[in-house]
C-alpha cells in the first residue's frame, strides 16, 4: 500500500517559517485525495478544522495528538495543548499485536513535543509511529512525506517498519459491523 503524510505549515502561520508561502490546502487535499486512495494523513491546527474539514472525503476521522506541556501566552485564554491529525483510509482489518502497544491503536496520543529542532513543528517519532499504526502501516508499504523538513518522519518511518512490523487479517465487513454495533 501506498500512505501519503503531509504536515504542512498550518493556514495563516507560514510567516514563521522561512519560505513564507500559504500553502494552497484546497489543492493540498485534492492532491491527498486524488494521489493516495489507500489512505493519508493531514496535521493542522485546531482553529483550521472549520476550513479544512469540509474540503475532506465524510470517511476522514480527526486524530488527537495531545501535548502533556504547551506554552502559555498571555493573550490566549485557552492553551493550544492538541493538534489535530485529519486521517483518510488505511488497511482493513483486525491488527495483531506484535511487540508492545495495543492494537488497534488508539485515536489519540499523548506525547511530548519536539524541542531544540531547526525546523518549526518537527513532529516526535513518537506521534509517527502512532500515525503509522493508525494507518495500518506494514513493511512492503510505502509512505510518502511530502513535506519532509526536519527529515524525523522518514527516519520514524524507517524504524517503525524495522522494529515494528505489524500482520494484519483481514475481517468480513459484516463481522466488523456487528463487533461495532454493539
């Protein structure tokens, strides 16, 4: 299978990075949507759901990442201690645990963000390895960051699919919908 993870800077904050250019999220998720039907996976902000939302596939499920630590400023009332993870496709089917962690994994994680990296918004190999796992990423597949950055998602990559592989078997439809009904 084939992932696509796009971490973008977020709408209206591309003046913090250095190329200071909006990216166009309209063609963004167009591009998701068009390029990699087996599943991807969006970052923004909690203020760009409103937006981004309406542009996504009804199936798109938005992940939590949570922040145990955010800063503080004294013009913000409410700290921004999440970031939302737009997620669209993936494998089908049952995940078997294989190593620690639970499967299916949960649709949110708790994890530290980066600090000391040259590059604004680095996500932790931490929240990688979740979102692969949220994907249903297995060795043979392939996943393509299209904004690598810092380069910590293709390392993450790298060695959630060494010391993580995972086996997956798939499930009859109508068995999935009656273990969710009930």
């Amino acid at each position: 299978m084939r992932f696509a993870y796009a971490d973008p800077p977020y709408p209206g904050v591309a003046h913090r990075y250095p190329e200071k250019t909006e990216v166009d999220h309209v063609e963004l998720i167009a591009r998701l949507i068009r390029d990699y039907p087996d599943g991807w996976a969006l970052s923004t902000s909690s203020p760009s759901l409103r937006t981004l939302l309406p542009l996504c596939p009804p199936a798109v499920r938005v992940l939590a990442w949570v922040k145990p630590w955010a800063n503080t400023r004294p013009s913000v009332p409410v700290s921004y201690a999440w970031e939302p993870i737009v997620l669209c496709g993936g494998r089908r089917g049952r995940l078997r645990p294989r190593g620690p962690g639970l499967y299916p994994p949960a649709d949110w994680c708790l994890s530290m963000p980066t600090t000391g990296q040259r590059v604004l918004g680095a996500k932790p190999a931490t929240v990688c390895a979740w979102l692969f796992a949220c994907l249903g990423a297995q060795p043979g597949d392939d996943l393509d960051d299209l904004y690598p950055g810092s380069g910590a998602v293709g390392r993450a990559w790298e060695a959630y699919l060494a010391q993580r592989p995972l086996r997956l078997e798939p499930e009859p439809v109508t068995q999935l919908a009656l273990e969710h009904a009930s």
